[in-house]
C-alpha cells in the first residue's frame, strides 16, 4: 500500500474503534445536546483544535443552534495566554447556564483549552471533552496550566478520540516524525455523530430541530436565510409543529 492507502487505513480503524468503543459517551453527549436545544439552549464550539469550530458552524446538515465559541488560536505559539474572554460566543450569543459547549483537542493539556473548560463549567455550562485519553494520560505529558489541570479530568463528559500519541500515525523512511495526524477526522465524525444524534432525540420528542441546507441546491439559499432569521429571531434551534 501507498502510504496515503494505509493512512486512510488507519483512520478508519481509530474511527471504527472509536465508534464500538464510545458508543456510550456519545449517547450521552447527545442526549445532553438535545435537551439543551430542546430548551432553548445552544452548543457552543471551543476554538481549541484545528477544525471543529470551523466545521460545525452554519454548516449544509447542521444546526442552527451551534455556535463557535473564540477566535482561532495562533497555531505558531501554543496556547500559553490565559484570556479573560475565553467564553466570547457569536456575535450577541454567548455562552450561558444551561448551554454546552465542546471542547476538542488531540490532547487537552495546553493552557488554553483547560482554561476554556474550566470557565465553561464556571458559566454553568455542561462541557463535552473529545480528546485522545491515552495521549492525557502519558505520565510525561507537558501540562501547561498553572492548575494543572486536564481537559480529561474537567469535561462532564469525555469522548476519547483514539489515534496515536503525538498525532501522527504513519512512519515514514527519512522522517524522524511520524505524518498524518488523525484527531482531525476523528474529532469531526464524534462531534456530528453526537449532533445527529441530539437531532434524532428531539425528532423522537416532537421538536423539530432547525437544519440548514446546502446553498448550492436550487431554492436552497433563501432557505438558509428564512431559517437563520426564525432561529435569531427566536432564539430556539428548534419548531414545535402546528
């Protein structure tokens, strides 16, 4: 196999694995998401990994009720500043008692995501942990927070990613560095697996969740706009029929 063959190899076990093995969690973090929707709560998304803010958000198939949550961090540096507004949401929304917020992370032991969850579950918000347990867990691993707190040890509910330890899973001749990190494509699939499911939970109790539609379908693009007009205008992610 090429080595691109055997990194989607690899992914798909890590998400195969993460699937049989976090069936759990992840029920329960939807379950803990639809409740929050279903009474006029939101989802708020730590800017605190690569993707997972960017992805979720006024997204074809997602729902109006997600919220980033920060602005991308500087990868160039690591996380060190401990800013005061690490709960600034989206525009007027901002996080408050009763509402969510993900935090997603290959490791959550940098100063920045441990102060996010930590402020989160101050504001009265239930925190949902995605990250690699085992990498946390290393009995050498760099914890930057004064605390020393974990992401692991902070989040009501954890959802352990899987992948490797430092992220990348291939090995490659010349390269003293394994490439092709995982946590990417793992924290997206945990993260919409726990929507979808939140979705289907609040289908099952006669709401109906507010999901936007790809704008590249005909008549789609107005579609999003009246959507996201009831859902400002309201401030519920969801419809009662009738």
């Amino acid at each position: 196999m090429t080595a691109g063959q055997r990194y989607l190899a690899r992914t798909i076990e890590i998400l195969e694995t993460m699937a049989a093995s976090q069936a759990e969690p992840i029920a329960a973090a939807a379950a803990a998401v639809a409740h929050a929707i279903g009474g006029g709560h939101r989802v708020f998304v730590a800017a605190t990994s690569h993707v997972l803010h960017t992805e979720l958000y006024l997204r074809a198939g997602g729902l109006a009720a997600v919220h980033p949550l920060g602005e991308t961090p500087d990868l160039a540096s690591p996380m060190l500043q401990l800013s005061a507004d690490v709960l600034r949401g989206d525009v007027d929304f901002r996080p408050e008692p009763g509402d969510i917020v993900l935090v997603g992370t290959n490791a959550g032991t940098d100063a920045g995501t441990v102060q996010v969850a930590l402020a989160a579950r101050a504001a009265g918000c239930l925190v949902v942990g995605l990250t690699c347990v085992a990498y946390e867990r290393l009995p050498d691993v760099v914890v930057e927070h004064p605390d020393g707190g974990k992401l692991v040890d902070i989040a009501d509910i954890v959802v352990d990613i899987g992948g490797a330890i430092g992220d990348g899973v291939i090995e490659l001749d010349g390269l003293d560095t394994a490439v092709g990190p995982t946590s990417g494509v793992a924290l997206a699939a945990a993260a919409w697996a726990i929507l979808v499911d939140a979705a289907e939970r609040l289908l099952d109790r006669g709401l109906i969740p507010i999901v936007y539609r790809s704008v590249q379908i005909p008549g789609a693009e107005e579609l999003f706009h009246d959507r996201r007009a009831v859902y400002e205008r309201t401030r519920r992610g969801v419809i009662e029929p009738g």
